[in-house]
C-alpha cells in the first residue's frame, strides 16, 4: 500500500502527527497497526507504527512518532520526510481492537505514547458507541510531554492526567505512577480495559487489575518497545 504524506502536526516538544493519504481502498479497526517499509544508509527496515485516527475517518491515515535518539524510522520522519513523499506500508495488523463489545464502561490506562491506539479507539467509540462511558488514565513524565491533552480536554470522556516528573512545573493534578488504588476509583462491575505502554508498565498495569479480582478476558493490551 503506497501513502503520500499531507500534514505534519506537531503535538509535543518530540512528538509529530503525520498524516497520509492511502493511494488505495483501506480499512482497518481501532487499535490495530501497520508496518512501514522504510530505507536509510543501513538498508531497508520495517517499523511498525499504531494507526492514531479512527476508521470513521476513511480519507485519511495518522501515526504519531515519538522522535527517539539514534532511532532510524523517527530520524527518518522528523529530519527526511516531505509534504508530498510517498512510503510503502503494509497491513493492518493487531488484536488491540476494540470489535463493537456491548459493555457500558471502558477504561483506558496508558503511559506516554501508549496513547496512539487508545486515541484511535476513543475517537471510534464517541462516534459510533457515545452511550459508552469512557475514563483515561495516562501517565506522563511532564506536562509537556501529554500527547493530544488539547484535543481530549475537548472530549466528553473522564480524563485523569498523572505525572511523574512534575517538579518545577506548575501541575495542580495527580502525581506519581498510577497505582492500584488509583484504578480502584474509576472501576466498576463489567469494565473493559485497554493497557498500551512500555513492557513493564502494561505488565504492571494487568497485574493490578488482577489483584482487583479483574478477568483477563476483560483485558486487552498493547505493548510498546
């Protein structure tokens, strides 16, 4: 699947939404991902990115990179890529889906950018489920570092921003990691429950909603090296 790139929106200090229109018919779930193929001096490569848009808006493609140090695909997209260029994708792929569950609560627990698929679902659900509630629980390391807070403060969903390096930064929210006690304040009954982050944080996360008597049936997650 060819893409040409039509927008670069700047979300954070090191962040950037890119924006693609697919040069054929392409459908996909919230959640799931595609695989770039992608070339540098090294070679050719893959990088697997999570759709950021949801599949309602059938036009267009977002993914939103993370620029990393010495990291090959977003040295790529921050200092090589132009309005227009054209990439080579394949897809989608991925289980981290939201597949129209009848469930009246869904809780969204991220760290950083976790966030990109969960936004994905998010968009998906106010649109075609709005009798759904949804929480976000997301934790960051400084306000600045809050991907989309602008456009989710603007969504009718419960939002819970926590930081973990918030000295020196005007914060008035929650503070620290997101703890058991934490999520015990928004579940309920019959949730369901999405996780996407670092390894050990998503690992962390199940293990806390398990000792919370929650079945991993009820639990998806999505883990980002």
């Amino acid at each position: 699947m060819k893409l040409r790139l039509t927008n670069i929106i700047k979300e954070t200090h090191d962040t950037k939404t890119f924006r693609f229109i697919p040069q054929e018919k392409f459908n996909f779930k919230p959640g799931q991902f595609i695989v770039f193929i992608m070339n540098d001096k090294e070679g050719e490569f893959r990088r697997a990115f999570s759709i950021a848009n949801s599949p309602d808006e059938k036009e267009f493609i977002e993914i939103t990179v993370k620029k990393a140090p010495k990291g090959r695909a977003s040295t790529i997209f921050f200092e090589k890529t132009k309005i227009n260029g054209t990439f080579e994708a394949l897809g989608p792929y991925g289980l981290f889906t939201y597949n129209n569950e009848d469930i009246k609560h869904i809780i969204h627990i991220a760290a950083g950018s976790g966030i990109v698929p969960i936004r994905s679902i998010i968009k998906y659900i106010i649109k075609n489920k709005p009798e759904i509630k949804q929480t976000l629980i997301f934790s960051n390391k400084t306000p600045k570092d809050i991907i989309y807070k602008k456009e989710f403060d603007a969504l009718n969903i419960n939002k819970i921003y926590t930081l973990t390096r918030h000295e020196g930064e005007e914060w008035k929210g929650k503070t620290g990691r997101i703890t058991k006690d934490l999520i015990k304040e928004h579940i309920g009954e019959n949730d369901l429950y999405f996780i996407c982050g670092p390894p050990e944080f998503v690992n962390n996360m199940v293990l806390h909603l398990k000792n919370l008597g929650k079945n991993e049936k009820s639990i998806k997650t999505e883990r980002y090296n």
